[in-house]
C-alpha cells in the first residue's frame, strides 16, 4: 500500500510530507489497498472503517454516513493487461479539508492529474470539488484503451466471418467480449448517474470554486455510446455466425439428402433384380441386364441434373 498527499507549496503544487503534521493537505491519494489494511488505514485517514469496506464492493453511488464527508463515492477503475480487463475498487471522499481517494489497485488515473499540479499546469486554487472534476475527468479516459482494444477485435472478427466461419476459439473470445461490455455497462451508468447529480448540484458546492463536471460528464456519454455500439456489434457478430454455422449445417444436410437420394435409385432395383425367384418378369429377357443399367444411369444422370440446378449439389 502507497500514500501521498498533495498540496500547495510556495513554488507551487508538490508532494507533501506524510509526517510533518498538520498541513493544508488538498488530496490523499491511497494506492494497493487492500481491506485487510482497513483497521490500520481508517484511523489514519479518518475515514469509518464501514466505508472502507463499502470500497471493496466496488458499487458506483453516493455513500451516506455519519461523518463530515460531503461526497463519498465509490466505483470500479479498470486497465487493460494484454487482452484481460483488471478492475479495482476505487474510493473518493470529499471533506471540507479535501479529497481522499483509495484504490485496490493502481489504475493510474491520478497520474495526469498529479503531472498537472506537479508541473504548476493545474488550477491556482484547486479546492476539493475541482480535484474531484479532474479525477473523474481522468476516470472518463481510463476505460478508453479498453473500448478501443475491444473494437478492434470484434473489427477483425467480423472481417474474418465474410472470409470463413470464426473457429471455437474465436467464438469463446467474443462471448468473454460480452462479458466485458456487461461489467463495463454496469460500471459506467452509476458513475454516469453520480456526475449528472454532481452537475446539477455544482451551483451549490464551493462557491468560488465553481467545478466543471460537463468534461466528465461528456467523456463518460462518449465512453457509454460506444460500449453501446459495440455491444450491438457484437451482437451482430455472433447472431452473423450463428447463422452461417447453420448455413453451412443446412447446406451440408442438403448435400447428404441429394446424394442419399440419387443412390437409392441403383439400390432400389439392385434389390428387386438381385432377389433369388425362379419366376420374375424380366429376368429371361435378351437385353434385360443392359436395360436395368440404362434405367439407373438415366435415372442417377436425372437426379443429379436437378439438384445440381436446384443447388442442392
């Protein structure tokens, strides 16, 4: 677990020492969390060991206690390691004195922020509501290496499917994609919902702090439009497979049929000529045996011609 706080300096925004005392301390950012460090971390950061544990479940909404918080929040941050989506519980709690964030994990989402106030590209006077514009802003474009990853397998998917029918593996990949896009729906429409609630409630916050909220407001109906449309691709694709594996099915058992068809007609007489009875009609006949032939070639050359042209062949 890793903590740093962040605050104003003389030359500006810096990292601030965790035992210096009391400081005009603006964020505390709380990285690798993990909730067996709860009792040891709630005291330190003066947050109810209740909330903490609340991070852990990872649902995006609004948190009432009993403390001074005046938002707590907490959601799921998400990277991608190769092609496996890793989420992590995140935890924002606005105080009068500031921000704290606590994540399970390392998303990096604080990272652009961090580089602003470090390199004196931040706000002037940035208050805990403003902090909390940026990191949501940065939470926003968190999940869009995500989507853009996603896109471009479902893009190769659905142009090797014209090319032939996607193997099992393919299939399985596209079905965890599905999974993926469901975790991401339920993830960013809370969120989504917080920020709409946060814009609506931005006259009454800081006063002259005055944060924006419509660039993380905008960035996550962005994210959210194209998880949807990639949603209703992948649909397609797999609806689009499914449909030429019973192409492929149909046209196989159409095959068979024309064939079994065409062969039963030999077999038929082969069996009514090739029964051992003294007496049958036909049997002492001169040119009987090369008529029988010519009945089953003329007839298999029949079939064949007509399901050739039906295109059952």
């Amino acid at each position: 677990m890793k903590i740093r706080r962040y605050g104003p300096k003389a030359s500006g925004w810096a990292e601030l020492d965790m035992a210096s005392g009391v400081q005009p301390m603006v964020w505390t950012e709380v990285t690798g969390f993990d909730t067996s460090q709860a009792q040891e971390l709630g005291p330190q950061l003066g947050i109810e060991l209740e909330l903490l544990q609340h991070a852990a479940r990872a649902d995006a909404s609004f948190v009432t206690t009993d403390s001074d918080a005046l938002l707590q929040l907490a959601t799921r941050t998400a990277r991608l390691i190769g092609t496996q989506i890793q989420y992590s519980s995140l935890l924002i709690v606005i105080t009068a004195k500031g921000v704290t964030t606590v994540e399970s994990g390392d998303s990096g989402i604080g990272a652009s922020v961090r580089r602003e106030w470090v390199d004196g590209d931040g706000p002037e006077k940035p208050g805990p509501w403003a902090v909390l514009a940026q990191l949501l802003d940065s939470f926003a474009e968190s999940y869009l290496p995500l989507v853009e990853s996603a896109e471009d397998q479902v893009l190769a998917m659905e142009e090797q499917l014209f090319e032939a029918l996607l193997p099992d593996e393919q299939i399985s990949v596209l079905f965890r994609l599905r999974r993926q896009l469901i975790l991401l729906q339920r993830v960013l429409g809370p969120v989504s919902k917080v920020v709409a609630r946060l814009r609506q409630m931005n006259p009454r916050l800081a006063g002259a702090e005055s944060p924006d909220f419509r660039g993380a407001q905008d960035g996550l109906h962005r994210i959210e439009s194209r998880v949807e449309g990639l949603w209703q691709v992948v649909t397609s694709v797999a609806e689009m497979s499914n449909l030429m594996e019973q192409q492929r099915q149909g046209s196989a058992s159409r095959k068979l049929a024309a064939w079994a068809s065409i062969v039963a007609v030999p077999t038929a007489l082969s069996g009514i000529f090739g029964m051992n009875f003294i007496r049958m009609p036909g049997t002492d006949v001169e040119y009987g045996y090369l008529g029988v032939l010519a009945v089953m070639v003329v007839a298999c050359a029949a079939l064949f011609v007509r399901f050739k042209k039906i295109g059952w062949l």
